[in-house]
C-alpha cells in the first residue's frame, strides 16, 4: 500500500473529537490547541493612528525646507493622549504614542536637533511617514484566527491583541501508549544479555505531548497474548487513541494483531516506505459499546519515530479538528549522492547546511536513531528515485512535522 492510500484510508475512518473547551487566554493553556470557534476582532488594531518612532509630529506643510524650527508644544508618551496639534507646532512624540489630531507626519529624533523649547528639521517630511494608521493591522469585524487553527506562541498574541480574553478549542486527545517486548527494560536497570533500553518509550510519548495530548503511558507489555489482550482493555478505558510500538509483524511472538482481533477489529498493513513498512491500524472496543482507535508502529526506533510523524501525526490533528493536516514540505538541494534507492518510498535523514543545501546521515538504517538527533528533517525520496548532487528534493523539516 502506497503511504497516500494509508493515509486516505486512516483519516477516513477517524473523526474529530465532539467535545470542545473554553480556555482563558491567561492560563496560556490553549497554546499548541485548536481553535473550534473563530476568533473575530472586536476593534481596530490599532485603535488610533500612533507613531512607530521616537521623533516629534508635525504638519508637512509647516515644514517647507529642510533646517525649519518648530516650536514644541506638547510631550506625548505611549499611554497619553495629546490635544489637537496647533499650526505651526510640533510634538515631542515616543514610540506607540497616539498621533495628536492634526499632525501628518512624525519625523524621527535623529533626523531633528532639540533646540530649547523648539525643535529644528533636518528633512523635509513626507505624508503619512511613521504613522501606523488605524485599523491597519485588524480592522474592527475581521476573523483574525479561524476554526482549525492550530494556536501558535503568535497566534496567542495575535487573540490577546485584539482582546480576545478566552478562546475555544477542541479538548484534548487523550492517548495511551505501550511498547511490546520481552526485550525491553527501562534506563536504570541492568542490561541483561539480549536486552535492549525502551527507546520508543521516550521518544513517542514526547511526541505524543509535543502534539498537545494527554498521555497515559503504560509502560512495557510482556510478550503474551493475555497479557496484550489486558493492556488492549486498558488503555481503552478513557482514551481516544492507542499506540503501540513493536509486535506489529506476523512471527510468532508478535501477538499484538490477535489480541486487537479478540478485542475489536484491527486492518495490518503493509506500506511501501523506509523505514516502516508494517503499520496496524483497528479499534479496541470498550465495555459500553464505544471504541479507541489504535495505532500500531514498528519496533525499529527509527520506523516508529517516522512512522509516528508520517501517519499519527496527522490522526492527532484530525482528533482535534485541525484545517491543516499535512506538513509544509521545501525543495532544496541535495549535496550528496544516493546512487541506489530503495523500490519503496523512502524518508532519508539529513540536514541543512550553511550553504543552503542538505547533508545526508552517512548510516540510514532504522535502528540507527543517532541520525534523527544529527538530521534536522527528512528527504522524501520518491520510490526507485536515484539523487545526485546539485539535485533539487523535497525536504520535511522536523519543526514542521511537530
């Protein structure tokens, strides 16, 4: 299966949450949320016409030659309102200051001279120079923020500048996660023969909270059916979503596919990337007819670090009812070769350099996570795709893919 038609296939059969929640701008919990409601200014930004320098307002027409000399008829600070600026005068002005009716035109400081109780002009003026007009930013009315939006630090700022006091979003996906393997056992603990350290662990519930969900990590799961079946029962139990990594192939002791079979339904398929390939994907039904999606990835911590960016990534987006589900990808140059590729569609990883193009992890197998630290993102190399240097390739940047 092409990654296209898995991906069709899973935002398809997932819906948004319904439930929704009114979140104080205050709390700045709403950062990394999506909007479900659209936010609309109730002003203009600004709300009056203020400069954006330090410097004195003035009329261009009292400032026919540059070395003019105004007198300095009022001092306006940011948070003052001035009168009505009076022919032939200037205002001492500061950055953020409403401009005094009258004045067209703020010249800033370093092109006047203070002179006493004047000032004298070392330009002539143009209209309308450094005045940041009413409205020119939000107009009273504007939706500033739609429904959908994922909230950035910006867009946070963007609410509070318009007065937007509570904002409100989709409630939280609530996912629990476990990894499966006799082999596995956590930092800390002796390193018997045959045992390996639960990466995945790590590394997927830290994506799973850079999303802006609520994880309930499980832990490790033993290589049994029963005890799969019991973990399945679980994290059922007040979550949206389950994901697993490991147990997702067809050996013997991979029996994550029949204890989804016994406790719901589950479709394993067989996708044509690398690193990946295997990827599970059901529901776990719970004791009141309802059901948890779930989400199996590959073992390999490569894979499962990949496959989580490619395909839950956006199931957790389509849960909180984003607009955009897909990353924005860059064509950049390559400067590397990659002389044989592989028949399927392959992620390779790698990274920017100071010249503009990209440098490639000299090791791309899936049990090397060392080149997802070094790479900053991921070459989507089309299948049977061979690159040679100076060759343009669409770039995925981890930053956009969090």
């Amino acid at each position: 299966m092409t990654l296209d038609e898995a991906l069709s296939r899973l935002l398809g059969a997932v819906r948004p949450l319904p439930a929704t929640e009114l979140q104080a701008l205050s709390t700045f919990d709403a950062l990394g949320r999506v909007l479900s409601e659209d936010v609309r200014s109730g002003l203009d930004v600004p709300p009056a016409d203020n400069t954006s320098m330090d410097g004195y307002a003035m009329r261009c027409a009292d400032v026919p030659a540059a070395g003019t000399v105004l007198p300095v008829g009022q001092r306006i600070p940011a948070g003052v309102v001035g009168s009505a600026l009076q022919p032939g005068t200037a205002a001492r002005i500061f950055t953020g200051a409403q401009v005094p009716a009258g004045a067209d035109a703020v010249v800033m400081q370093e092109q006047c001279e203070a002179l006493g109780e004047g000032v004298r002009v070392d330009v002539v003026p143009a209209s309308g120079q450094w005045i940041r007009r009413r409205g020119e930013d939000v107009q009273q009315g504007q939706v500033v923020l739609t429904a959908g939006t994922r909230l950035t630090p910006q867009a946070l700022g963007l609410a509070a500048s318009v007065g937007a006091a509570t904002l409100q979003v989709m409630r939280r996906p609530r996912v629990a996660l476990f990894s499966t393997g006799d082999e596995l056992v956590m930092p800390g603990e002796p390193l018997k023969p045959g045992a390996i350290y639960n990466s995945n662990r790590f590394t997927l519930r830290a994506l799973i909270q850079a999303m802006g969900c609520d994880c309930s990590d499980l832990g490790i799961v033993p290589d049994n059916l029963a005890a799969t079946r019991e973990a399945l029962r679980r994290a059922a139990l007040g979550n949206d979503l389950i994901v697993t990594s490991g147990g997702v192939s067809v050996g013997e002791e991979d029996h994550l596919r029949p204890a989804v079979q016994a406790e719901g339904r589950i479709e394993l398929w067989q996708i044509a990337i690398k690193p990946g390939k295997p990827l599970a994907f059901g529901e776990v039904n719970r004791p009141d007819g309802s059901a948890a999606y779930i989400v199996g990835l590959p073992g390999n911590p490569v894979s499962s670090f990949v496959t989580f960016l490619l395909m839950v990534r956006p199931v957790l987006l389509r849960l909180q009812g984003a607009s955009e589900l897909q990353a924005r990808a860059a064509n950049l140059r390559a400067d590397f070769d990659w002389p044989r590729p592989d028949k399927r569609r392959e992620f390779l990883r790698a990274r920017r350099n100071e010249a503009g193009g990209l440098d490639l992890f000299p090791n791309q197998s899936s049990g090397v996570l060392t080149s997802a630290v070094w790479g900053d993102g991921l070459v989507d190399n089309p299948s049977g795709q061979a690159i040679q240097r100076g060759d343009a390739v669409r770039f995925l940047a981890f930053n956009e893919l969090s």
